[in-house]
C-alpha cells in the first residue's frame, strides 16, 4: 500500500491536483519506472552500433518509439509480492541504500543501520527499509558485526530484489562513454531548446550534466554552451561525465545561478531545469516533502527565473523544466513568467501531457506515461 509512504498533507493535495487518479499516481511513484532509458552519446556511435554492442554485453536493449537516441531496458519484478514473508534474519538499510537494492543494487556496509547478530558471512538474510519494507532477500557476505562498522565493501550480495534494472555502470561501453543513462522526458528537454551550432546557450543548473551533455551532442561539440551550477562536488562529476563522453563544447562555471546577469551575457537560449521538490522521481519507498516544501521551492525558483530572463537575449528561447509534479513549481511559475511578458512557444516533441490549466506546456506522469515525473515549458522573451 502507499498510504504510509505519503505524508498526509501530500496526500490531500494529490488528491486536490490529480483527482481520481492521484491512487494510482503514488502507486506508481513508489516503484522503479518500468522502462530504464539510456541515451546513445552520438558524439561516438550509432543507435544500432551501441545495440549490437549492448547485446554482446549481455543485455536485451530495444529501440525508443519517441527519440532516435533513445535505447531502453524493461523492467525486471516485482519478484515478489507486497505480503511476502521469507522469516529470514533482517539486515535493515537506509533509505538510500534500501531504494538501490529495491531496484536490483548490492547493499553496501555504509548503507547498513541494523543487522541480527546471528547474521555470518553466506547466511541467507533479508533486506528492510528502515520502515520495515521487504526490499530484497540476498546472502550475507560480511559478519553483522563488520556489516556495521565496515566503511566499504559488499554487505550483501542481493539475489532477488523486488525489482531489477539493468546494471550498467560496469560495462565497457558505459566506460568507452557510448551512453549516458537518462530519463526519457529528461532526453526530450534538449530537443525542446533546440540547441544551434554558433548559438550561445546557458544551462543554469548543470550538474551532473545530463542534460549539458544531450546539447552538446545535439550540437555536434560546436557553439558554446556555459553550464553552471553551485555545487562543486556535481560539477567535479559532470567534469569527468563530460570528459568520459568526449564532450568539448561546455564551460563549467562554478556560481550561484540567480547572479547570472552580473556576468553581463546576452544567451540566445537558455535551459532552467530547476532545483525542485524532485516529487516525480522513482522509487521513492516514501516521501517527506510536503505542500510547505513546494510552495517554498516555487519561490526560490522565481528568483533563477528572473535571471534567466535578463540574461536573454531578445526573441531568445527558455525550456524551464523540473522533475515535480506540484503545480506551484510548474503551471504556477509559467504564469509567472507569462506576467512578466514571455509567451508560450510550441515544442518540437511533444510525447506527454497538456499541463494543469494551461496548454502548450508538457506534463509526464508516472501512470500514465510510466516515466518519472517530469514537466517541461519553452518560452520566447517578445
Ligand atoms: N540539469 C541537470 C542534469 O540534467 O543532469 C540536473 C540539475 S538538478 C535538477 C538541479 C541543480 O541545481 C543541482 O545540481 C544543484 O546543485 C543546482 N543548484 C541549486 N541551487 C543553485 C543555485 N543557486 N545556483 C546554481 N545551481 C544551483
């Protein structure tokens, strides 16, 4: 059931946005996506190249209907169901941890908070949430013991997790930098913007540079794009992203987004994919935000988006995209926007929802369009 992963006030405002379908919605929320999308690096390789190579690996690839880049893998699970009762010695994982084996992770010592002291190493235990949920059964590779004072290594080896995604970061391919793993409606926003060769294109929250590095191929390395963020740990990743997929078209810059007019730049397009409540991403084995959170995080993105639109040049092209389903994120601050003088312009893939009260906009949700939840705008400065 999903009513306890849910605080009540989210509940309440689910069922206030989403009517009857909001049930189905959380349902959906608490389970891995059921198809895990990867997109092909075209700096590198081809779509049918990258599949050939894919199954070599071992893996069963398939074609997206929706993007040429796109590649994904279905969903293995569940495996078991919500009642099962293996009676085995429990080993408890945070919640991070837990949400990696619930979809197919080993569980590593530092994720570890409890285990039984009987637990030896290749006893076979299972694995809970700190809330108690079964996420997986496996067997013990460590003592209890050195299950928790471990600082590294495999706790637990996990031989049926509720659900399984393909693991790829181990590949050849993923290391050769032939692909980056990425939602679908995250694979759209890039197309939405429609990066130009010669443009200049600002992407004011970069890191760790998913969508950066989806421009730049679609820019063939050319123009220029600044891609900021505040975070120095994410732009110490998307550094080694961009170098792993051959990207060579992206200045980092290390800032706080809402001074972006003191650099005193005219961007043809600029691509503001907010900090946000992150509400539409999958699993979640439970939410804390609530409606307090959103309406705060509507209000800092408001201040991202007065900078973006000084920093605009005239006729340039907004895409503001968030991976939240709330409405004061999204619509409510595309209304912003439109008072303070941009329009609505049409988007070149359009695979999604109309948004609430607002057409134009696009909307994914997790049970209609089985992605994350996920919304995307492109407006015009006129
Ligand atoms: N666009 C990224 C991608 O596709 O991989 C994901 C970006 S994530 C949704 C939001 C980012 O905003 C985080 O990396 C966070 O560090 C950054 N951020 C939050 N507040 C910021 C600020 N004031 N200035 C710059 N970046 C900020």
């Amino acid at each position: 059931m999903y009513l306890e992963a849910f605080p009540e006030e989210l509940r309440e405002y689910y069922r206030r946005l989403f009517g009857s379908e909001a049930g189905l919605l959380m349902e959906k929320l608490r389970e891995p996506v059921e198809k895990y999308y990867i997109r092909v690096n075209t700096l590198k390789t081809s779509r049918s190249k990258l599949m050939q190579i894919l199954r070599r690996e071992g893996l069963r690839p398939k074609r997206s209907p929706h993007l040429k880049e796109g590649i994904y893998f279905e969903r293995e699970g569940p495996n078991f169901p919500d009642d099962f009762e293996p009676n085995l010695p429990v080993v408890r994982a945070n919640k991070f941890a837990a949400e990696s084996v619930y979809q197919g992770a080993m569980l590593y010592a530092p994720g570890v908070l409890q285990a039984d002291r009987r637990i030896k190493p290749g006893d076979e235990v299972e694995i809970r949430d700190p809330k108690g949920l079964l996420v997986g059964i496996g067997r013990a590779r460590m003592s209890a013991k050195e299950m928790i004072l471990s600082k590294r290594g495999i706790a637990v080896e996990v031989t049926l997790p509720k659900f399984r995604l393909p693991s790829l970061s181990e590949l050849e391919s993923f290391r050769e930098g032939l692909f980056y793993a990425q939602s679908l409606p995250s694979m759209v926003v890039a197309h939405v913007l429609e990066p130009e060769e010669g443009e200049l294109i600002i992407d004011m929250a970069a890191a760790p540079g998913g969508k950066t590095s989806h421009l730049a191929q679609i820019m063939q390395n050319r123009g220029e794009i600044m891609a900021l963020d505040k975070s120095k740990n994410r732009l110490r990743k998307m550094e080694g992203e961009l170098k792993r997929l051959g990207v060579k078209n992206v200045r980092l810059m290390h800032m706080d987004s809402r001074k972006l007019p003191e650099l005193g730049v005219e961007a043809d397009k600029i691509l503001l994919d907010a900090p946000c409540t992150a509400l539409g991403i999958r699993p979640k084995l439970w939410e804390s935000r609530t409606p307090k959170d959103i309406e705060a995080t509507a209000r800092y993105q408001r201040h991202f988006i007065n900078a973006a639109i000084k920093s605009l040049r005239k006729d340039g092209i907004l895409v503001y995209s968030t991976c939240t389903l709330s409405y004061e994120e999204n619509e409510g601050n595309v209304k912003y926007m439109l008072k303070k003088g941009l329009k609505l312009e049409e988007q070149e893939i359009f695979i999604g929802s109309g948004g609430i009260g607002i057409e134009g906009v696009q909307r994914f949700y997790p049970h209609r369009h089985l992605t994350q939840g996920f919304f995307i705008a492109k407006l015009r400065k006129v």
